[in-house]
C-alpha cells in the first residue's frame, strides 16, 4: 500500500472555508444567489455560488482568481518550503479574457504564470514549478500526479493549489451546452436539470513523513491510490457506459490495496447535469453492484467550482474521516432509483476510514484518488 500524507488542506467557497465550510455544508445550505459580478441577462440562470470579495481587499493590479488564492495561501507560509508546486486551475485569468483584449495581458493570465506567482506570495524561491491542465478533474489530476511524485521520490512535498471564479466567460460557455440549471441544482435527483457554477479556491499539500516531522504536524489524511484515465468518447459528454471512470476507480483501489467492499463512502463529481450523474450511477454499478452506501455530491451547495473542485472535495472529505460522516447532497429532493439507499438529503456514517473522490472533465479524463483516516483504523 503507498501512503502519501495529506498534511495541510485550505480552501475558500461561497459557503467559507475551513470548519466553516463544513458545518454549512453538513446542515445542506447553499451557497447560490444571484450574480451580481456581472450581467447574466441572457444565461439560462442569473444564479451562481460567488464569494464576496471586497474591492478593498484586491490588491492593485491582481484579478479576483489571486485575491481569492491570497486567502488560502496565507496559513500556508508558516511551513517549510515545499519542493514541487503543482497549479491547476482552469481558465486562470478569465477577467482579461472576457475584456477582449488582443495585447497587453496583464499577469498572470497563462498557467505558468500562476505557479510562479504562488511560489513568489509564499516566498519559496527553489520550487519547482508544475501545471495540471484536465479541465474539470485538473486539481484531482494534479494531486494523483503529485502522489506520485512523493512516493517514487521525486518530490519530498508537493503543493497542488487550483483556483477558478464565476465569469460570464465560463458561464456562457457552460449555458449554450445547457448544462446550467434554470432552477436548483439538484445531483442524482429524479428531476435535476444542469448544474450551477461557483467559486472556489484549494490548496493541498502532500508529502512524505521525512516533511511531516520537520514541519511538526500531524496528517489530515492518506493518500493512499490514485488513477487517471480518459475514455476517448467525446470532447465534453462522458462514455455513457462509465468505462473510464469505471476503470479509474479500479486501478486507485487496487494501488490503495482495497477492495470494493472496503470503500466507506464515495465523494462523486455529482454535478446535477443529466448525463454525469447518470454516468457516474453506471460506474457505481459495475464496480460495486447492488451494494448501498453513501455516495454525495458537494455541488449543489458550492456549485461546480472547475479546476478547483476535486482540491475543495479531498478536504472535504478528509474532515468527513475525522467526523465519522458525509455530508449530505444539497439540493436533493427525490433520489433517482439507482441512486437511492446511496444519496441522501441528510448527513451519512461513515461505513469505514476509506473514501473515493473522483472527478471527470471535458474530453474523457477522469480522476480517483482514495483517502484514508489517519489512525490507522482498517475498514
């Protein structure tokens, strides 16, 4: 069995971050209201689950994406210096992208400039740089790719950090697919109609025990598999038949050393549009059968965060191990048949210290990895 260590976890959503965010999230509220960032005449929905940042609190000449990174990475500077910095967000600097401007980019626009942006504001002058571009499972893709890194020695720490915001950039892309909700997003419901977008922010930090004892604290979870695959079916629909996801899942758990049976919850990429959802059920399905336990989504109370979903839900899920418990799937009225007895509308117990958090994105890829608890409980 390989076992990274989740020391630090951060992340900022419209519902906090911290034990903020998972007291919100484990009495089901929402995060969404209506966008007031920016026009959404015309969208399917005015709604999105923003964060309020204070014009006051950017500082001159950064964009939202860094302002809400900034809230993050503060707890991060009392650590050691890291040695791998992984970034992974998706559309970066969407503001300057939605002005239309042809030159003059203001930085950080690209990926690389946001890496060496992080690793300047924590003052980490040696790291080495890294971006994970997957779409929707980039933060999972580049937790998977940090994991191993420490574990075949490359890397003595890895900071995997990803950010992305609510722009009518992404929000017009994501209504002329119809994958926004009109009403509530609502995961595995019988009637859910699309998902809804948010903000959100998250740093993870991985690394090997030697880190750990220098920077004298105690683990938040193992990381203990991981998996990446792409199912070749279509440049945003996933393989209806699950296979790809279906296939990650398998080869985390058999890096992880466990069975199907050992898995005590799975955190879903769950994003309330038709086809995910009835996608991920399928996976579910050829994996463990008929077998009810608890499967939630974290997007009808965050909404669908991009690159930095899978980030915000291994934390997540990381406090769920501590708890003993999920949280429930907000939004959630009347279960799809396959989903019920698996999806709830009210907190679930943990049936063991194993979790699976998988995300997938647009063109195939999909993500698992598998987090355990820290005191060496076995499922």
């Amino acid at each position: 069995m390989t076992d990274i260590l989740l020391l630090a976890g951060e992340a900022e959503t419209a519902l906090g971050g911290g034990a903020a965010l998972q007291e919100a999230l484990n009495d089901g509220r929402s995060g969404a209201s209506r966008i007031r960032r920016f026009d959404p005449t015309g969208l399917v929905t005015p709604m999105a689950a923003c964060v309020g940042i204070p014009e006051a609190e950017r500082r001159a000449g950064e964009n939202l994406t860094q302002a809400l990174l900034r809230r993050i990475l503060s707890p991060l500077r009392e650590l050691p210096p890291v040695q791998t910095i992984i970034w992974a967000g998706v559309k970066g600097n969407a503001e300057y992208v939605e002005s239309g401007r042809a030159a003059g980019a203001v930085f950080p626009f690209l990926p690389r400039h946001y890496s060496r942006w992080i690793r300047d504001v924590l003052g980490w002058p040696d790291a080495d740089l890294r971006e994970a571009s997957a779409a929707c499972a980039s933060s999972t893709v580049g937790l998977a790719a940090g994991a191993r890194m420490v574990a075949d020695g490359r890397s003595r720490s890895v900071l995997v950090v990803a950010a992305d915001i609510v722009s009518r950039f992404s929000s017009v892309g994501f209504s002329a697919l119809n994958a926004l909700s009109p009403g509530v997003c609502r995961p595995f419901d019988d009637a859910r109609d699309g998902l809804i977008l948010g903000d959100g922010a998250a740093a993870c930090l991985l690394a090997g025990r030697a880190y750990a004892r220098e920077a004298g604290r105690g683990p938040m979870a193992r990381l203990t598999g991981w998996a990446v695959t792409n199912d070749a079916n279509h440049i945003t629909a996933p393989a209806r038949d699950g296979r790809g996801l279906s296939a990650a899942i398998r080869a985390a758990l058999d890096l992880a050393g466990r069975n199907p049976d050992e898995v005590g919850a799975f955190c879903a990429h769950g994003t309330g549009t038709v086809y995910n959802d009835a996608m991920e059920l399928t996976s579910i399905e050829t994996v463990f059968g008929n077998r009810r336990f608890p499967v939630f989504s974290i997007k009808g109370a965050l909404g669908h965060t991009l690159g930095a979903a899978g980030g915000i839900e291994t934390i997540v899920c990381a406090r769920a191990l501590e708890s003993g418990s999920v949280p429930p799937t907000a939004g959630l009225r009347t279960p799809e048949p396959r989903a019920a007895g698996r999806v709830t509308g009210g907190k679930q117990s943990l049936g063991s210290g194993v979790i699976l958090n998988a995300n997938s994105g647009f063109g195939g890829v999909n993500a698992v990895v598998v987090l355990e608890r820290t005191d060496g409980g076995e499922a």
